[in-house]
C-alpha cells in the first residue's frame, strides 16, 4: 500500500491544483430565458482545450470549473496534449426551449469554438443530435474544430478535410460485435461505457477475481450506463441492479444478456423500462443497500457521500468504478475529504482513466489522415486503459487501496499541473 506521507502530499497537490485559478471563464446570460452559461478553459495547453457541454438545474460556475479541471486530467491519460475545458448551461433540459437556449450558447462562444476550443456532448446534451447539428448551423464545421486548429496548427483545406474524418470516423455505426442487433449505434455513444469496462477487468485482472463472481451496481442508464451495461453484461459480470434518476431494477441472479439488450432496445432517453415482472423495482436511493461487490458511478456528479459510501460498505461493495466525471461529493472546490475516505475503504478506479473513451477517440482520430475502423479505436481504448490501470496499480503497491491518489499523482505529472500550481503560488 502506498505510504501516508506520499498520499498526503498527493492530496495536497491535488487540492491546490483544483484551487488555482482558470486561465479563461467566459460568462454569459441569456436574454429570452433564465438560462446561464460559463465556459471554464483550465489552461491553452498545447494551444487549446477541450471538454463537453452539460446542463442541468442548478449548474455552477464552480462545478464547470472543476469539470474542466479534471478533463485537463483525463486528457493526460488520454490524449490529445491539450488543457481542460467544460461548457456548461444552468437550465431546465426538460423545457421545449432548450434547442434555442444551446443554440444561442454556442453562438456566444463561436469565436472560442472555431480558434481554440473542442467541446462533445455531456450530461443531458447530445453529441449526435444537438451539439454537431447546432455547431454546423451556426458556422462551426465541426465541434472540435477549435482543437484541430489550435492544438494541431490545422487551417483551409486540411482542416476541412479533418473536420469531416472526425465525422466520417466517430459517427460511424460499430459492428455486431460492439453494437446491439435491432438498434444503430455509432462510435461516439459506445466509447466511454467501453472505457469503463475495460478498467473494471483490468482491475479484476489484478485483484485474482473473476467477472463471473462479481456482482455489480450501476448507477445511471444513460449514454454511458447502458453501453457500460452492455459491455460488462457480455464479459460476464453479474449485474444485479440498475438505477436512474426515476427508480431501478434489482434482480439478485444478474440480469441476463438477453434481458440488458432488451432494456436497451426500450430505452427512450435516460430511463430505464421495467424488466420483467419477477424484478423488484426500487427507489434510486434503494441501490446502495443491495449487497454486490462493485459500484459503477455513471450518473452525475457529486452523488456519493459518506452516507452513501457507508451504505455501500455495509452491503458488501469493494470496488467503485467511476464512470460519471466526478462522482465523489464535495462541500466547496478543492474538498477532497469524501474522495480521501473512497480510496481508504474502497479500491476506487478515477474518472479520468475509467471514462477516458470519448476523449481517446477523438485523439485516435485527430491524427490520423483516413476514417478509423471502430474495432481500431476500441482496441486503442482497451490498450489505453489496460496500460494506465498497470501503471497505477504498481504506483500504489497493491490493487485494492490508494488507487484513486496513485491516479491523481500519475495524471498531475503528466498534464504538469503540480508544477503549475508551484509557479501561481510563488
């Protein structure tokens, strides 16, 4: 196990890292409705940054923020060399005037997104069917363009060209193999729940456990919780509950493949259909007290408290996989006390390695001069991730405790915000 005193000093460079201030926060206000908006780039490392949209009620400046500031981090792990970015709108995503309210918000940033800011969808906006139709519509070629022209040097030609292989490479529908038979599924919505169970075999690799005897929660059946729900059903891990932000399923044999792809295909949104009659329906908060060995966190920030934490250490779960951006609460920026308290009693894999895919992807594609087959991006994720979760399981000396601060350590090397926290201190 890693020794207390490096730990300390890990979540002391982590607490500072996320204190410092942004380089860029661009607010912004909407005239026509009650909708507010920030961009937060963390840094122009490389000449750009990036990071996805997200909206929700209650948003923050601070939450956009520290979102940005762990993207900084993911794409330490995941490519490109870039800084950290996150949009982020506090707004109703339910309200029929969210299209004109997403629209006029990229309309505010253009200028950052066509120089120098690549932005994907998030938590309750869409990749596919909001943000690279309204990007294209208000003169932004392609979402990420800010990145191929700032970090990349790409301009005319060659940056259209790239725009469209982004395109061509990351909406293209997966194989069999990766998809769902009876349902489309493109690159772009299957990468990070990819990710994740990549992370969570590579840590059962280490830990001498078999998927067979592990019994999962998933917390989320959104983009990312129902490909995670996919890909860990298929490996064979034994999937014993499920949530959204209505209710869940629990079903203490594992839900079959059979029965996730049929949730799948009947998934309207982020909601989750019932299962079969013989399942036990449950509150959302009803999850945490269900005995399992492992907890996928794929719903949004913040959830897991210490009263959270304690609940699912009396159930039995040992393992907590971070599929969401953050999952861990926090009572101001910089707290790291809930996420200390995870890695203590739980073997925590970080966000910034587990949900790496969608970053990965568009790294793999950015430099490459042809479409990329899905199956060469997938391999690239597994490799990625298999080879990060090695190296953090050797910084930490062991496969169970102090993985979460060996993560951080590793991706504040790597992205040199320690150093750069250093330099704003003095």
């Amino acid at each position: 196990m890693a020794g207390n005193t490096r730990d300390e000093e890990v979540w002391q460079n982590y607490q500072e890292y996320f204190r410092a201030a942004p380089e860029i926060v661009f607010e912004w206000n909407d005239r026509e409705t009650a909708a507010r908006g920030w961009l937060v780039i963390n840094s122009l490392k490389g000449g750009a940054a990036g990071g996805g949209t997200r909206m929700r009620v209650g948003l923050t400046r601070d939450e956009v923020t520290f979102l940005a500031k762990a993207m900084e981090l993911k794409f330490a792990f995941a490519g490109p060399d870039i800084g950290g970015a996150k949009s982020g709108i506090d707004f109703d995503p339910s309200d029929p005037r969210k299209a004109q309210v997403l629209e006029r918000w990229f309309g505010a940033i253009r200028s950052e997104l066509l120089t120098r800011y690549g932005t994907a969808g998030d938590l309750n906006v869409s990749e596919i069917d909001e943000v690279i139709p309204i990007c294209r519509d208000i003169g932004v070629g392609h979402p990420q363009i800010g990145v191929l022209r700032g970090h990349f040097g790409l301009d005319g030609e060659a940056l259209g060209r790239r725009c469209e292989l982004m395109h061509i490479g990351l909406d293209q529908p997966v194989p069999p193999e990766y998809g769902l038979a009876g349902k489309e599924a493109r690159v772009f919505a299957l990468v990070t729940g990819y990710s994740v169970t990549q992370s969570a075999l590579r840590l059962l690799h280490h830990q001498g456990h078999e998927p067979s005897d592990t019994r999962v929660l998933l917390q989320g059946f959104g983009t990312v919780g129902g490909a995670t729900a996919l890909y860990m059903v298929r490996a064979g891990f034994r999937i014993v509950g499920i949530v959204d932000a209505r209710g869940g399923i629990l079903d203490e044999a594992g839900l079959s493949v059979n029965e996730i792809e049929e949730l799948l295909l009947r998934r309207e949104g982020n909601t989750l259909p019932a299962v079969r009659d013989g399942s036990l329906w449950v509150s959302p908060e009803g999850l945490f007290d269900t005995p399992a060995d492992m907890l996928v966190a794929a719903a949004a920030s913040g959830t897991l408290d210490r009263t959270v934490l304690d609940r699912l250490h009396d159930a039995g779960v040992r393992s907590i996989v971070a599929g969401a951006n953050h999952p861990f609460a926090a009572d101001s920026p910089g707290d790291t006390s809930v996420e200390q308290e995870a890695d203590e009693q739980f073997t925590v894999m970080a966000d910034i390695i587990a949900s790496c895919g969608t970053a990965h992807a568009f790294a793999c594609q950015s430099r490459s001069d042809f479409p990329l087959q899905p199956h060469i991006v997938f391999e690239s994720i597994e490799a990625t991730v298999g080879d990060a979760v090695d190296e953090v399981v050797r910084r930490a000396g062991n496969a169970e405790h102090g993985l979460l601060a060996a993560a951080l350590e590793m991706a504040l090397e790597r992205s040199g915000g320690s150093s750069r926290n250093l330099k704003q201190a003095e």
